[in-house]
C-alpha cells in the first residue's frame, strides 16, 4: 500500500519555483475539468472576471480565479503549477534540467454562494502530479478550500484558506489540524486579459 504525507505549502512554493522559474510551459491536452456552481442562479456578478491574492505578501506566490457569468471556473492560477486552463485538464511543465518535468491534473473545480450570508466558497482539487527531479520523482494531489464574505464594497473576497496536501511515501495529513489553523488571505479583482491568463508576462 502507497503512503502519502502531507508537505507544508512553502514546500510545494519552493518545488514549484524549479520547474516555473525560466522554464517553458506547455499545457497538456486532456480531458476538460468538471466544474460546478451552487447558487441558485443568484451568483454575484461583481465576482464574475479574475481575481488573485498573494500569498504571505509574495507576488510570485499566487491563487487567481476567474469567474464566468454563472460562477463556473474555467481558468486559475495554481500557486504550484501557474496559469491553468481548466478546459484542458491540466498542465505540463518542462523542468530546467535535463530529464526533468512536471506533469498536473486538476480535479473538480467549482463555486457555492449564498446570497443571504454573501459568503462565497470555492474548491479547488489537484487530482494528481508528477514531478520528475534531477534525484528523484514526486508524485501526490492536494485539494485547497476557501471561503469567505464579499466586502461591501464588492472590491475585495476575504477568505480562509485551507489546503490539504498528500506526498506518496509518508503519514497522512492530519486534517483537523489543517482545518484549525486556515490562513487568511485577500482575493482583489483585476482587468481581464493580464491575469490569471499571463502572470509571467
């Protein structure tokens, strides 16, 4: 039987600056990602675009997701991999060194609102990747969560953020110690066409 364990998210930041940092990215082919949406047709359309955060204040440490008009998700920013168009179902990415690569599939995407409380959640699922190392392979999903309140204002989307991560090879994630700590982050919209489709650019 395989073990996975769960990797702290500066780790996947870390792998992910070997394979995205100067390297080219090419998507890979595959089956669309299913995505749903749970708003009783009421999803907000201030949330319809992209919107991104950093993470811990790191411009290169991102999440962004773009809306369509009915609170599907078709394309992200993945902290780990970059752009994502989730009709493609995922990325490949070549590694700097020779022989290396990284290979991403996304699971299920999607959206639930509530327009009573305005808060808005979103899953986010990594199905499976594969990170072929100079001295190794890596393989493990993660799944990430947030949820949280539009602001008044309707500028910005306070969430909480939780992120499960599994490695092949270790202990199990301890999930009621991930669901008592959530990070705090701030999603702000931006102008379509910048990002999240070309965060490198």
């Amino acid at each position: 039987m395989k073990k996975t364990f769960y990797l702290p998210a500066i780790g996947y930041w870390l792998l992910a600056i070997v394979f995205i940092s100067g390297c080219q990215e090419s998507v890979k082919k595959e089956k669309a990602v299913e995505t749903t949406v749970k708003a009783d047709s009421n999803f907000p359309q201030i949330m319809v675009g992209a919107w991104e955060a950093d993470i811990n204040g790191v411009a290169k440490s991102q999440w962004g997701i773009k809306f369509e008009p009915d609170g599907t998700i078709k394309k992200i920013i993945h902290p780990l991999i970059g752009p994502v168009n989730l009709t493609e179902g995922g990325a490949y990415v070549e590694g700097p060194d020779p022989n290396t690569y990284a290979v991403f599939t996304m699971g299920h995407c999607g959206a639930e609102y509530n327009k009573e409380s305005r808060i808005l959640k979103v899953k986010i699922v990594l199905d499976y990747y594969e990170m072929q190392l100079p001295t190794g392979k890596l393989q493990g999903k993660m799944e990430d969560n947030f949820w949280g309140k539009i602001s008044d204002d309707n500028k910005m989307w306070n969430v909480k953020w939780v992120s499960y991560s599994w490695l092949e090879g270790a202990v199990l994630p301890d999930i009621n110690e991930v669901n008592a700590n959530p990070d705090s982050i701030v999603f702000k919209k931006i102008e379509i066409g910048n990002k999240p489709d070309n965060r490198n650019q």
